[in-house]
C-alpha cells in the first residue's frame, strides 16, 4: 500500500487503468444517485440511462456524425493554423530576448482578452461562414499557445547550449540541433493543453451564425430545455477530447522514449 503514494513514482499499469475506471464508475453512481433521489429536479439534470438512450438513438439515426464531423473539422483546423503560426514564433520568443521584448508583452495583454468580444469583429473581416468559427478558436489558442511554447524553450537547460558552443556550433546548430530537440517532448504537452483549450471554444465559436455542430446542437437544446441533449453532446465533447488526450501521449511516446516525466 504505501508503494501507491511514493511521490512521483510509477504504479502498476493495470491497477492504474483500475483507478481510473474506478473514477469513471464513482462519478456515474454519484450523479444516478442525484437523479434517483431526485435531490436536483430532473429538468435539470438527465439521468445517466436518459443520456445514453438520446445518444445511442442520435447514433442510430445518425443525426450525430454531420455535427461531429464538423465540429472536428473547426477544432483541427484552428487548432493547426495556430500551431503553425504559434509554435515557430513562441520558439523565437524563448530563444531570443529581442523577440521576447518585442512579442511577450503583446502576448501577454493578448491572451487575457475574451475571445467572445472578438466575434463582432470576427465576423466583419471574415463573415459568418466556416472561416468565422475557425478563427474563433485560432485566437482562442494562439495567445495562450505563444508564451508556452517560449517557456518550453527557456526549460532548456543553459548547460546544453554552453555545451554545443565549447564543441563548436553555431547559433543556427544550437537552436536547431539543441534547444529544439530539447523541448520537444515539453511543447508536446503544450499542445496536448492547446486542443483542450480548443475544445472550450467549441461552443463560443459556434455561436456565429452556425446550423450544425456539437456546439451548435447544444445551444439549441439549451432553449427547449432538452437537457439529455445538453448532456449528450457534452459527453460526446468529453469522449472526443479524452480519445485525442491519450492519442497526444501515445505520440508522445512512441516520439520521445528517452523523455522523463511525460504524458503517461
């Protein structure tokens, strides 16, 4: 037993995955028990049986996969436009102090801003179509994903680099061979955050002018008081983004064996 709580050491892997089913199974029983006691009144709160039997009839039926299918296409694309833009600038930033006094503090005031005060402007410079719920969630992440990834790089330890200089490397071998490398296996769990990020704005972002999507499907039960709908697609939300978690740490993984400490 006290082998379970040595700090920062490994427990077996199949009393892990125990734990956590555990976890899942208590949180089930909690919020039938709420339900059947009828301690929060049924219009807001669905049974468990009530949300899967509305899930499984939107599978069937497959009302569900347009909207997932779009709401996957939103996230995947923010989130890739502001991993392409966010990642090489925030490695600058954490590289250079020139670009860290001229970036950081912008960065900084950026990501406090709320990204639902954007949507107005969002929809004057790119409309009300697919482009508009995309850029929702590239702001949502790009502001946040700048000052992380420069903190990735600043991780790297300063032995590293005084190494590669005394061995005779260049700035442009240091930054691409050393610190790059070097916190790779860092910005992966950056990113790994990023995309849940991503996911919160789900709804935000399918707030402008949308027909479709999880988001969307949402906030339309949300005015009928459908709430095993509401539930459902925030199951479904909670699914999606739990499968692309455990896909970000087997990547990371299979990428960076050597890496202590990472996403288990």
């Amino acid at each position: 037993m006290n082998n379970l709580f040595r700090i920062r050491k490994s427990i077996d892997p199949k009393l892990y995955f125990k734990i956590t089913l555990s976890s899942f199974i208590i949180l089930i029983i909690i919020w039938q028990a709420l339900c059947s006691f009828k301690i929060v009144n049924g219009i807001f709160l669905s049974s468990p049986f009530e949300v899967l039997k509305f899930l499984v009839n939107d599978i069937t039926t497959g009302s569900i996969w347009e909207n997932l299918y779009i709401s996957c296409y939103r996230i995947f694309m923010g989130f890739l436009y502001a991993a392409v833009i966010g990642v090489p600038i925030g490695i600058l930033v954490g590289s250079f102090n020139v670009f860290e006094a001229y970036i950081q503090p912008v960065m900084e005031f950026m990501r406090y801003l709320p990204v639902p005060a954007f949507i107005p402007l969002i929809m004057i410079w790119v409309g009300i179509g697919e482009g508009a719920k995309i850029a929702v969630i590239f702001l949502g992440t790009l502001f946040q994903l700048i000052p992380m990834v420069a903190d990735d790089v600043r991780s790297v330890p300063e032995d590293y680099i005084n190494a590669a200089y005394t061995l005779g490397a260049k700035r442009i071998g240091v930054l691409f061979k050393v610190m790059i490398p070097a916190m790779l296996p860092r910005m992966m769990d950056s990113l790994r955050m990023m995309m849940g990020w991503a996911w919160t704005y789900l709804v935000v972002a399918e707030l402008v002018a949308a027909n479709s999507g999880l988001g969307y499907t949402i906030l339309k039960a949300q005015r009928y008081l459908k709430t095993p709908a509401i539930f459902s697609g925030i199951l479904v939300i909670g699914l999606l983004g739990l499968i692309i978690d455990r896909s970000f740490g087997l990547i990371s993984k299979r990428l960076f064996p050597w890496a202590e400490g990472g996403i288990k």
